[in-house]
C-alpha cells in the first residue's frame, strides 16, 4: 500500500475539519468518536507504533519528523519504509480530549 491508498482509506472517516491534502501530505483533525477506526487502519498498514516504545527514534527519523512538528510524550507516530522515502502518521491528541491532528507526510 502506497502513500495515496493510505491517504484513501483514511479520508473514509469522519473527520472534523480537514487541513491540508496533497500528493505526499494530509493533515486533518479528527474527533475522538472515530480515533479508533483511523488507529486501526493505520496499524493495518503500518504495523505497532514507532514512538511511543521502548526504543529511541534513529536520527533519521527524528530529522524527516522534525519539519512537521516532531512527536512528543502522549503523541503517537507510525512510520514505514517506502523505497528510499519513508511514510508516517502522526497523531498529535489535543487537550480537550475530543479531537486528535492527524498528518500522513510521505518524505
């Protein structure tokens, strides 16, 4: 599944507000009733989360998550290889806890 699919499949919940949705990024707010759904299609395609775990992120990855905003403690990031690129979901919950940022970023 490439950058696009995911991007498809995603774009099938209800989302809030939608923020940004080109050929190699989508950024989207979601509300809390659909976060489930969107975790569960992001763990088809990407498998467990990369951060938070146990390991630390590479370098690499730090770098390319960096222009979007980077990822903090209570984020969640996703991240495969895609050739020499790489794709990733973040998920970025806000403080009302009802609404969640999503950005899929292929890079």
């Amino acid at each position: 599944m490439e950058f696009s699919e995911i991007r498809e499949e995603v774009k099938k919940l209800g989302f809030e507000l939608l923020r940004t949705d080109t050929k190699d990024y989508f950024e989207a707010v979601i509300i809390k009733e659909e976060l489930a759904k969107l975790e569960e299609r992001l763990k088809k395609f990407f498998g467990e989360p990369a951060w938070p775990a146990k390991d630390e992120l590479s370098s690499e990855i730090q770098k390319k998550i960096n222009s979007f905003g980077g990822i903090m403690p209570g984020q969640t990031l996703y991240c495969k290889k895609d050739g020499r690129d790489s794709i990733f979901a973040m998920l970025w919950p806000w403080q009302d806890g009802l609404r969640t940022t999503v950005k899929i970023m292929h890079k």
